[in-house]
C-alpha cells in the first residue's frame, strides 16, 4: 500500500508540474497574440500611409502633366507671337499696311486665346469662378460626370454652383 501512496505522491507531483507548464504555455500565447495584434496594426498603419503615398504621386503627376501642357501652350504662344512681331516688323516698315500673313497669324493667336485649354478644339464657354478660368461646356461637364471636380489648369476643386457662363 505505502507502495501506491508513494505513485499517489508522484503523480500528484507530477500534475502540479504540469499544470504550471500549461499555465506558462497560456502566459506565452497569450503574449504572442498581443504581439500579433501590435504588428496588424502597425501592418495596418503602413498600407494606410503607403496608399496616401501613392495618392499622392498621383496628384503630382498629374500637376506635372498640366505644368507640362501649359509649358507647352506657352511656347507655341511665345513662338506666335515672336513670328508676328517679326512679321510686323517687316510689313510695317516696307509698306505700313497688314500684309495677309500678319493678319492670319493675329487670327490664329486670337483664336487660340479663346479656345479651350483642355481640348483646344471648342471655344471657351464657361468659367470656374473659384480660380477664374476658363473652358468649353464640355470638357467640364466631362469633369463633372467623372466626379473629378478639379480645375483642369490650377487642380482647385469647384462645386457646380462654381461654374458660371461667359459669353466673348
């Protein structure tokens, strides 16, 4: 009998053992899923920086490919106006009258004053009144139905009551 205390006595032993094994082994999971919680979230703070990041990017290559359309217009307005003062220049001195050139490039220059920016196509019809520019109807309906309410020159967002008519 003293024989079955003594198993008695060691398993009772080893159970204790065992069960501060388990609680330890609770203690150490429970650690690791507070660790998984910190490190979804610091995951989850770095998706949301990373994706404003690339907004962004976006909306700076975007200013670049206006800044780079209207460097663009800007030099064919200088080159035209350069060619009409030579030609002015020229014309007036021989025989102060418009000769037909000078005239169709006046037109020309004029002409591309009043259309529009975006499609260079249509004539300037409204205008933003928040940043004062100018454009067709239709390139800012466009804007409007795809829900990009930026001005296509200076990116300021505009409101529809922002757009007014304009009649040149």
């Amino acid at each position: 009998m003293s024989h079955v205390k003594q198993s008695l006595v060691q398993v009772q032993k080893d159970k204790a053992e065992l069960e501060c094994k388990v609680n330890h082994a609770d203690t150490q999971v429970k650690q690791a899923y507070a660790d998984l919680d910190a490190m979804r979230k610091h995951c989850d703070e770095f998706i949301t920086k990373n994706s404003s990041n690339e907004n962004e990017i976006v909306k700076l290559k975007e200013a670049v490919a206006i800044a780079k359309k209207e460097a663009h217009n800007a030099v064919n307005r200088v080159q035209d106006m350069a060619a009409l003062v030579a030609s002015y220049n020229k014309n007036s001195s021989d025989t102060g009258v418009y000769s037909s050139e000078v005239l169709l490039t006046q037109v020309n220059h004029l002409k591309g004053r009043l259309s529009c920016p975006v499609c260079n196509s249509r004539d300037k019809q409204v205008i933003l009144l928040r940043c004062r520019h100018m454009f067709c109807r239709h390139c800012v309906d466009t804007s409007i139905k795809n829900r990009s309410r930026k001005c296509p020159a200076c990116g300021q967002r505009f409101d529809t009551k922002d757009v007014g008519d304009v009649w040149l």
